[in-house]
C-alpha cells in the first residue's frame, strides 16, 4: 500500500511540472511569434521608405542633369525663367518638382590663381525641393559657376516639423486638468 501512495505523488508533481514547462514554452512561442510580425512590419515600413526616397533621389539627380544641360544652352539671363518652367510640368520625367529657385550674381569675371590659370568662380544658386512623402522633402542646392558648371552644395533630406494633423470631428482632447474626488 505505501508503494501505490509514493507513486501516485511522484506522478501529480511531475505532470505538474510537465504542464507548467508546457505553459511557459506556449507562451514562450507567442511572443516570439508576436515579435517576428512587429519585426516584419519595421522591415517593411523601412523598405517603403528607402524606395520613396530612392525615387525622390533618381528624380532629383534626372533634374540635376537637365539643368546642366540648361545652364550650357541658356543665357544667363533666360536661366531663371527656363529653369522656374521645371517647376510647370513642362518636361517628362520631371513630378513632384518644388521651390525652384535661381539666383545669380551681377557682373561675375574669372579669378586668377597663383600659376596664371583662370579659376571659376560662383555665380549664383539652383535650388529644388522633390517631394517624397508627407512631412518629408529632398533638398538640393547647385552651385552655378561662370565656366556654366553646376557644383552639389546640398543634397539632404528634410522632414517639416511644422506638420500638423488633422483630428477628426468630435474628438476629445484632455485639457490639463486633473480632477480627483
């Protein structure tokens, strides 16, 4: 009879802790699972975002190079007026294209530097935005030299912190005080 009481013990505490391994294990697995889907939507999100900004960047590099060819074609005094016509949607290729601005100095000459050579010298500005998303732009600034070169000053990208969101009707908002009864 002892015997058939020790063993009756011996298997509750074991399937006890067979069923809490189990328990553990369970849960476990799905925060493991739990995490695996955050992470995939992070490595989403994140891929979604380089390729808007690779097309912002493609985009911004193909009006680069137009207005190179711009600036070798152009008088400098029909520059500004061409290169603001970008910004119209007058040439294929060319979205999302803002702020086009041009500025340029009067009267710039060449500079001689120490061995006699003709050094270019800048004159004047290109600036663009290229829209990628909302809240968020790619800067350019070119710098135009007199020898009709453009130079990448700034090429960033920019998120507006002056973005405000827009709530819904009939949402409530706290108003900063606190009541306690």
């Amino acid at each position: 009879m002892k015997e058939g009481k020790g063993l009756v013990l011996n298997v509750g505490i074991s399937s006890m802790i067979l069923i809490f391994l189990a328990l553990v294990l369970s849960v476990f697995g799905l925060l493991s699972v739990r995490a695996s889907v955050n992470e995939w939507k992070l490595a989403k999100k994140t891929g979604e975002s380089v390729v808007e900004y690779y097309d912002a960047d493609a985009k911004a590099e193909y009006t680069r190079c137009l207005m190179g060819a711009f600036v070798e074609e152009t008088d400098l005094e029909k520059l500004e007026e061409c290169l603001v016509g970008l910004q119209a949607g007058r040439y294929e290729g060319i979205t999302d294209l803002e702020n086009v601005k041009v500025q340029i100095k009067e009267n710039s000459t060449y500079v001689e530097n120490e061995n006699g050579e003709n050094k270019p010298l800048q004159i004047g500005t290109i600036s663009y935005d290229i829209f990628i998303k909302e809240g968020s732009r790619l800067e350019v600034e070119l710098e135009l030299y007199n020898n009709r070169t453009l130079q990448i000053a700034k090429w960033k990208m920019v998120k507006d912190s002056n973005l405000v969101l827009e709530l819904e009707e009939g949402t409530e908002l706290w108003d900063g005080v606190v009541i306690t009864e």
